[in-house]
C-alpha cells in the first residue's frame, strides 16, 4: 500500500486559501486543481509499504509524533516547484515553528518499520494547491496570489494516510495521532 504521513490544517485556515484561490481555480490552461478534502501537508512520503508492516510502522510513528511538540504555523505566501517560471506544483507555504526534527522522526520510524521507499529528500513544507503535467509558466497566478497572509493555527495531530491511485488519486485516513503539547519538546 502506497503510504505518507500528513498534517491537515483546520477548516478556517482551508477556508482562506480557498477564498485565496477562488478567482483562479480552472482559469489556467493545464493546471488542475485537487479536491479541498485532499490538501495535507506530507511530512512524509513512505511509498509502496508492505501490508504486513503497517501494525509496527503504525506503532513507531505513534511513538515519533508523541515526542515532538505541536508546531505554530501561518500560511503566509504561495510559491511553485520547481518555480514559478517552470512550475509544476503550485503551493502554499508555512512560516513558524521548524518542523524538519518532526519529519525526519516520521520518515526514520517509517524506515525503522521497513518502509524501504521512504522519500528522503530535502523537507520543504508545503500544501499542493495545482499541479501540471508540464512546466508552465505560473509568474502572473504567482504574482497575484502574492501579499496573502493567513491566521496562525497549530498543527496538533499527523495523520497516516494511504494513497489509492487510479484515474483519480483516492486519500484514505488510516490513523491519526496527536503531537505533543506546545512548548515540550
Ligand atoms: O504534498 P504533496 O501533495 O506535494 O507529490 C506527492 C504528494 O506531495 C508526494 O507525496 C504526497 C502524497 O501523495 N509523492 C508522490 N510520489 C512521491 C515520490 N516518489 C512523492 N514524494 C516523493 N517521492
């Protein structure tokens, strides 16, 4: 089973970027637009998974959230990978507590369980807005999105999430556990 592990922000947080982007959703030729249910934001993406591990990775990543406090974040800026000249994913960003001690913690107790395709790249936290299947040039959409700055909210839970592929990419909730209280750590 194809697995990540998510932070979800609040609906009133989801509501702003939604307002955010309102004016723009299908107006841009070759960009599609994934459902409001599915925006997260990966901490980390653990790939193919064997079904016979997921008891033990589901332990291990308990075990990991638990010790790392609930980070403060604000979405305050909207960007695009790789950027916005050739972008393929169009994202709003965070500023606020550093999350990347938490993301390794998740990623190292996926791979501890025997998640072997576990991504290990560079964490740069963010929520997919749109994706295109080739580079597009996203200066103007990037440029009107700029100035937005969202409410500050806590990101109190990580959720485990499985990947259902297909025509339409399916997200299931497998499990969801709450970080420390802010502050321990
Ligand atoms: O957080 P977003 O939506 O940008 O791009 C995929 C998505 O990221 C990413 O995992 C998240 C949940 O599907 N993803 C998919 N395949 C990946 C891979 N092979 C991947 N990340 C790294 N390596």
């Amino acid at each position: 089973m194809r697995l990540f592990a998510a932070l979800v922000p609040p609906d009133d947080v989801l509501d702003e970027l939604a307002q955010a982007i309102a004016p723009h959703v299908g107006q841009v030729p070759g960009l599609r637009w994934p459902a409001r249910d599915t925006w997260h934001i990966t901490l980390g993406f653990f790939g193919e998974v064997p079904e016979r591990v997921l008891p033990d990775l589901e332990t291990r990543i308990e075990r990991a959230v638990r010790r790392h406090p609930a980070p403060n974040l604000t979405f305050d800026r909207f960007g695009a990978f790789s950027s916005p000249r050739r972008a393929r994913v169009l994202w709003a960003g965070v500023t606020g507590d550093p999350m990347t001690r938490l993301a390794d913690s998740v990623r190292a107790a996926a791979r501890r369980a025997g998640a072997t395709q576990t991504d290990e790249k560079r964490f740069h936290p963010h929520l997919t807005l749109a994706r295109a299947k080739t580079e597009t040039d996203l200066r103007p959409l990037v440029e009107s999105l700029s100035g937005f700055s969202g409410s500050p909210w806590q990101a109190d839970r990580v959720r485990l999430v499985r990947s259902h592929m297909g025509a339409q990419v399916r997200y299931e909730s497998l499990a969801e556990w709450a970080l420390a209280p802010a502050g321990q750590g």
